[in-house]
C-alpha cells in the first residue's frame, strides 16, 4: 500500500512530502488468541536485507506460568550470527493476559542471495503450575518456599512461525 504525499502551502509556496509505502501482513498464526499459559515469537527487522547488511532477529518467550528446563534451538542456516547482549524480561498485555516476557535478540548477516527461511524456533520447556489451594493441616507448612511449593509440571514443545526473507 502506498500513502500518497501530503502537500501544504506556507506563503504561497507548495511544500510536498514523499510517499510512504506500506506492506500489510496477516497475523501470525503463532500468537494465541485464547489463554494460553507460554507461547513463543520470532521477527526480524528487515524481510528483504542485502547480502551482508545487518537483520536483528528476536525471539520472545510469553509465560504466565513459572518454568524451568527451558531448550531454545534456533537455526541460523545461510546467515552469519552475533549476539547482541544480555536478555531482556519485561511485562506484556496480551489479549487482556499479563505475560512475562523473555526476549533475546540477534544480529544476521544473510550470506547468500534469493529466498531464505528462517526455520521456527523450537523450544521445550516445563510449565509449573502451582497448587492454590490447601488440603491438609500440614500443606500450610509445605507450602512454604522454604519447602519448595506444590506444583504440577506439564513438559511443552513450542514453536515459533518460520519467517521467509528475500
């Protein structure tokens, strides 16, 4: 799509911007749009880069759950990688869901012309779902961190949308 040039006068002289030219995507099928308790996303900032120009690609992890054991596999096939510092973890809405977010993004480097895809990132996790309610006169105790909380622990494989770049 592209936004034509907006055109003002000041003082009798015409001023006119550039076009703005947009692309209009569909939703990622890899966003949930029920409750879900983890999901994962990947991006890059540029489909279509140059040989060697510079495409920071992010992986975002959503939880609304404790988890542990977490395996992040992410292929780099027909690109040159460097890392881009620490992780950052912040707080999302998502459809109304407070999430925690564990994002970790990277510079490629394509390094081949024409069509790439860049493959879902796949991650295997364990969910911790925490026990709210008590049962016994002891649970109280149990239940104490110091203890370790009850938790019920649901291992997850997920997997990001592929991203195809030109």
């Amino acid at each position: 799509l592209t936004i034509g040039p907006a055109k003002f006068i000041v003082k009798g002289d015409v001023y006119k911007s550039e076009p703005i030219n947009i692309m209009i995507q569909q939703v990622s099928s890899g966003r949930p749009y029920q409750d879900a308790a983890a999901f994962v996303e990947t991006s890059v900032s540029n489909l279509k880069p140059y040989i060697g120009e510079q495409v920071t690609m992010s992986f975002k992890l959503y939880r609304r759950v404790d988890v542990q054991n977490i395996n992040l596999q992410i292929s780099h096939d027909h690109f040159r990688k460097e890392e881009l510092g620490e992780a950052r973890e912040y707080n999302e809405v998502v459809n109304g869901q407070n999430y925690e977010v564990y994002e970790l993004s990277v510079a490629l480097f394509p390094t081949r012309f024409g069509p790439v895809k860049i493959n879902p990132a796949v991650v295997d996790i364990d969910l911790l779902y925490r026990q709210k309610r008590l049962r016994g006169p002891f649970d109280s105790l149990f239940n104490d961190p110091f203890f370790g909380r009850r938790a019920t622990v649901q291992h997850k494989t997920l997997r990001s949308d592929p991203i195809e770049m030109d």
